[in-house]
C-alpha cells in the first residue's frame, strides 16, 4: 500500500504521506540506518526533504505540511523534529549507561581481585543505577584519590566533612529485627537483610541528608543496591587493614586497592571515565581513537541518565522517575529519547489489548 502515495489513490493522502515522513525521521534517529552513529536532527532534516521532494515529482504535494500554503511543518513532523533538536541542545549531554555495558563490566570485575579497581567501579555503577548517583554522592574529582584529603562538604558546620557517602551513611534492619549502622552490616551474612537506608549528605537539589531505603533483588543475579552497598562495605573493611586512616565517618565508602603501589585511593572520575568509555567502545563497537569524539559522551553523568532512560522504557511515570533519582524538576525529560523501547513497550500493549473481550 506504500504505491498509494505515488499514485494518489489514498483519500487521506496528505495524512499518511506525513505519517510516514514522521516515522522515517523516527526510524533515523533511533540508529537504524547507520549502526551506532547518531544523525544529527539538520541531517534528518534534509533525509526528510529529499524523500518529499521526490514524491513531490509524483503528487505535487509537500507531504511535511498539513496544507500546501503553509509554512510550517505539519502536527505530525514538527514533533519529532523539536524532540530531536531539544535532546541535542542539553549542555554537555552524556549517553546513557545501560545495562548491556553493566553486563560487560560485571564480566571483567568477576576475573580481578575483589579490592582492585574495576570492581569498586561495577558497584558504584551498580548504586548508581539504583540510586542516580551524581559525582560528588559517591566518587571525587579527577586527580582528589588521597583518602585523607576527601572533598570538603558545603555543610561547614557538619562534623562530617566529605560529600560522599560514607559507611556510616548506611544502615539496615535484619530478619531477627536487628539495626546496624556502617561496617558492622558486615557482621552477619547479606542474606539476613530485609531493608538498607542509605543518606545522601550533600545534594545539589539542596535536600542535604535525604534518606533512601532499598531491599534486596529477590533474584540473585539481579541488579541490587543492597548488595552492591554490601559488598563495599566489606570492600572498605578489608582495606582498613592495609590503610588505617580509612574511617568510617570520614572517608568515602568508594575506595579501592591500587596494586602498583600498595596504597588505598579514593575512586575519581578521570577512573569512572576511562573505564565507561572503554565499555562503551566494547558494547558499540567504537574505536577508542577514531571515535574519540563519540566516546566522550559516556562519563560520570551517564548513570544518571542511564537510570532515568531504563525506568522511563520500563514504565515508570515522571513522578516515579522524580522520587527515585532525587529529581526536583522534570529536567531529565530532556535525556527520554530511547524510541526504539518506548515503541517496543507499545507494540506490547497492543498485543496485549487484541487479546481482550470486546464489550458493546
């Protein structure tokens, strides 16, 4: 039926020659004509007008507009258009970590030493996944690794000076009704926990000592704050033994072993970089250096907007997305532009629906 736009037999055929611009502009910019290279909205753009310009030759019409006369784009295309022009206009946009790079991560963290790096990274990402970590609530700025030099606070007054949580941030409740705080969690098994609370002492929606409860993901395999969180704290513990100045009230809970020269760092964001763009170069199949430029947009601010793209795709309202992340406006309405699930979703509820009783 696709023939009907050239041979004019449609009796909607200004309707469905934009429809299917609309979805051809749709199917560019989710990547499915050039594998992993996003075109940018002016190119779309101009795909768009060749198409219409050619079934112009055939019809007369320009199937962009509702009406000949007119000067805009029509109520079908002009959407999608500002839908692309408004993703590229966010300042210093970030792709999303997503869950096929997590999976890579984990894979690499499995074949090292629990107390190296590349470990504390997947759980840190793994919380930030949960929790929509921003930079300073878990890990510090590039070059800022000494532990006795953690990140002073904004709050002067906080007899805890760093911005990043720290053991003591942490407690839970058990299934004996038992309450622990920081690394005495460690002391029973992870299995024995029913409910971690975790503060974020310093956020940049001003909310400074915001608390969180997470329970445990009943499958094991799963992604988990709780247990992610856990395997910190006994990270932390053991690193205690190797650097005595690790506190639990004032060191950042993100620490690790650094093999080279036998001392404990803090985690840094040139750390969480490297390593996210290395995972991304893997997952997407970009070179690390011809697509230098493209890897760029992977950094610490992915897990952010990571976690807003999965619930969002997954059905989570704005609401949900708002309470979970610790978001005070709608700004992250800005990063939703994964069509590709948001159709799939639909297509689901189709399917769904067809299979439902027809009542008259």
């Amino acid at each position: 039926t696709d023939n009907w736009l050239l041979t004019g037999e449609d009796p909607d055929l200004a309707l469905r020659g934009q429809l299917q611009l609309a979805m051809y502009a749709v199917h560019l910019a989710t990547g499915n004509s050039i594998y992993c290279k996003r075109i940018k909205a002016t190119t779309i753009e101009q795909y768009v007008l060749a198409a219409a310009t050619f079934l112009a030759f055939f019809t007369g019409a320009d199937f962009r507009k509702d009406r000949p006369a007119d000067t805009n784009m029509g109520h079908l295309l002009a959407p999608v258009y500002k839908d692309l022009r408004s993703y590229e206009s966010v300042p210093n946009r970030r792709e999303p970590y997503d869950l096929r790079m997590h999976a890579l991560g984990r894979k690499l963290a499995s074949r090292l030493g629990t107390n190296t790096l590349i470990p504390a990274l997947i759980d840190g990402f793994e919380q930030g996944l949960c929790a929509g970590y921003r930079l300073s609530e878990w890990a510090q700025p590039g070059g800022n690794f000494a532990v006795d030099r953690p990140q002073l606070n904004h709050l002067v007054s906080s007899v805890i000076r760093t911005r990043a949580i720290v053991p003591a941030d942490i407690r839970c409740v058990t299934k004996s009704g038992s309450r622990l705080v920081g690394i005495h969690i460690t002391y029973v098994p992870f299995p024995a926990l029913v409910k971690v609370w975790v503060k974020f002492r310093t956020q940049k929606n001003g909310q400074h000592g915001e608390e969180k409860v997470f329970v445990p993901n009943t499958d094991p395999m799963g992604i988990c704050m709780c247990a992610s969180l856990y395997r910190a704290l006994v990270r932390f513990d053991a690193l205690r033994l190797i650097d005595g100045r690790l506190h639990e009230q004032r060191t950042p809970l993100s620490v690790y072993h650094h093999v080279a020269t036998n001392t404990v760092r803090l985690i840094t964001s040139t750390n969480i970089d490297l390593f996210m763009r290395r995972l991304a170069a893997q997952v997407f199949h970009l070179h690390p250096v011809n697509d230098r430029e493209a890897l760029r947009q992977w950094g610490t601010h992915s897990l952010r907007v990571g976690a807003c793209v999965i619930l969002h795709a997954l059905g989570f309202s704005s609401l949900d997305i708002q309470w979970i992340l610790r978001w005070r406006s709608m700004a992250f309405v800005t990063y939703l532009r994964n069509i590709a699930l948001l159709s799939s979703r639909q297509n689901r509820a189709f399917n769904k629906a067809q299979g439902m009783p027809i009542l008259y």
